[in-house]
C-alpha cells in the first residue's frame, strides 16, 4: 500500500528538494582525466555496485594504494581484490566509489564490465567525477582508530553504523553508488517489522540514488562502522517519504531532514570483509599532499563537453584561483545537515 507521504514521482521529490542545479552536472566527465589517476594511485579502497535491477549487489575491493587503475577509457581492477570477483561479468553494471584516507571527498567512476581478463575486470568508463566530502564529514570517518565490530545481531550493528554506500540503478539500467554518513544512532535503524530506514541528507545535490529509486526500487548497500573490518550488506525495495514522524527520528542538530528512506522486503548479511582489511584503512594516514579534491572538480566542469551559457559561465568562475575551495568549504559549513 503506497502511503500519501511516500514520494512516487520525480515532480514529487522535486517539490521535496528542489530540483538540480544545472551547473552540477557539469562536474561529469566521460573518462578517467589526469587527476581522477592519480586519486586511483592513492586509493586503497573502492565500493562497487554491480548488476542491474534485478540482481543489484555492492562489493568491496581493496589492496595497497593504487591496486586499480585506469586509463582514460577503461578502469582496471585485480579480480582479487574483490571480495566477491564472481560478480563481474562482461556486460553487468558497474558502479564504483573510491575512498583516500584523510581526505573527505570521494571519488565515482560508473560504467559497465567490458571484459575479464589477466586476472582482471575492465571496466568501460561512462562516468567520471568526483563527490562532495559531507558524507565523511558526518561520519567521522577518518577520525576512527582500529577496533572490534559491534557485538550483537543486526540491529546492534546497524544502530553502530556511521557510514553506507547504497547502490541504486537508474531507468536505463546503469549502476549508481553513493556515500551516506551520519553519527552512530543516526545513519540506519531496524525497527520492529524488520525494516530499515535512514535519511536523506544534503549531499553532491544531484539526488542520484532518489531519483533512481523512483524509477525503480531496487536497491543494495553496505553498511560499515569505521575503524571495523566487517560490513553489514543489504538489499531491498526502497520508497523515500516525508513523513514527519520518520524524518524526525533523524533529527541531528536541531535539523530534520526533508526525506526519509524506507526499505522493505529486506535481506541483510553480516560478514567479514578481505578488501576492506586490505586496505588498513585506520588510524588514517596524512592526505597526500598531491590530491586536492577542488582542482579536480574545476578540472572536470572544464573537461565537461557541455559548451552551453552554464558552462561557460562555470568555466569562468572555476578559473578564479581559490573559488572553489572557498565554495566547498561554505557548503560543508553550512548545509551539512
């Protein structure tokens, strides 16, 4: 039974969130650019959404920094780096999310598995870009020291998450993945029916994943509590509402979020995850020095192939030493919750 609150239409979760800002999508690139290969070169650590709407999964691969690769056509990634390399088959979606220690921001590079390989997935790229850092933000997630996984079933490590990487799929079957952070208690709850929920925050303003799960609502994730080497996978049917009550049990800092997101129909797996051991992600090491994620988003609204008034105009602003930094560092400011 949909509910009234429940948002079954882009009109609806624009009238809920506004729409996206032309200006935002110009930050996408059709190929891995000098900078998206050097953040390959320091990453440790990639989530992967593989499959379509029918068989949506989320994986982690990870190794020393710079296990994948890329020229600027095609990534590269060791099947055994994979925790679940049976996966990645020619043909399947691919979405991916790559994280550099002490650094906030992420890097997403999507497209679909062109061939395996050598021992590894070669991965056609579609998309390139990179993601604001307020997920990680709200997470701490780099402030975290190595510790044991919460005690208990599901629920318990569940109300100890402070980081998701939920994969969505969009309505021409192209895999999506995007980071969710918030404070333990606050990220995903079970409740009673043996249902999950978590909000919707202010993120890179695209609505990827929302307006994907109004297509269709298929949905993956995992869930992890930083500092830990265990995830929690889940998959299900995902509907966004804007219910009051729901949006209130996330209230952080005085602040409720506009949208709430409700998964049903759940399937959840508590395991132990080799890459993200691998990657030795915690106590995170010093940022490298070489990566700075403003240049790379002005890099790319410049690469954009859009030549349109918006870009131009973009292009002109992004050109103006500092702006950009000064703008991210706003935004984090003022609009993390």
């Amino acid at each position: 039974m949909v509910d009234a609150a429940d948002i079954d239409s882009i009109a609806a979760l624009e009238a809920a969130i506004g729409k996206t800002p032309p200006a935002v999508n110009l930050k996408v690139i059709d190929h891995a650019d000098t900078g998206a290969r050097r953040w390959l070169a320091a990453a440790p650590l990639l989530f992967a959404g593989v499959g379509d709407a029918d068989a949506l999964t989320v994986t982690l691969a990870g190794g020393a920094p710079g296990f994948a690769r890329a020229d600027p056509a095609t990534l590269s990634i060791p099947c055994a780096a994979f925790d679940d390399p049976d996966l990645l088959e020619p043909g399947r979606p691919f979405a991916s999310l790559l994280l550099i220690p002490g650094i906030g921001e992420t890097l997403r590079i999507n497209g679909r598995v062109e061939a395996m390989t050598g021992g590894e997935a070669h991965i056609a790229i579609a998309d390139c870009y990179a993601h604001c850092a307020k997920a990680l933000i709200r997470s701490a997630f780099w402030q975290a020291e190595p510790g044991a996984a919460p005690a208990g079933d599901a629920a318990a490590f569940a109300a100890a998450t402070r980081f998701m990487a939920l994969a969505t799929v969009d309505p021409h079957g192209a895999a999506d993945i995007s980071p969710k952070g918030d404070p333990a208690g606050s990220m995903v709850r079970l409740d009673a029916a043996g249902d999950l929920w978590f909000a919707e925050r202010p993120g890179n303003r695209r609505a990827d994943g929302l307006r994907n799960i109004v297509a269709q609502p298929r949905i993956a994730a995992a869930l992890l509590v930083p500092g830990t080497d265990e995830i929690l996978l889940i998959r299900g049917r995902a509907r966004a509402t804007t219910d009051a009550a729901a949006r209130a049990a996330f209230a952080v800092q005085d602040k409720t979020p506009l949208l709430a997101t409700h998964v049903t129909d759940l399937a959840v797996e508590r395991r132990a995850s080799p890459a993200l051991a691998r990657a030795r992600l915690w106590p995170a090491a010093p940022a490298p020095a070489d990566i700075r994620p403003a240049k790379i988003f002005a890099d790319h609204v410049r690469l954009n192939k859009n030549k349109g008034l918006a870009a131009r105009v973009a292009d002109a602003l992004v050109s103006v030493p500092g702006l950009m930094q000064k703008g991210l560092d706003k935004d984090y400011n003022d609009n993390l919750y």
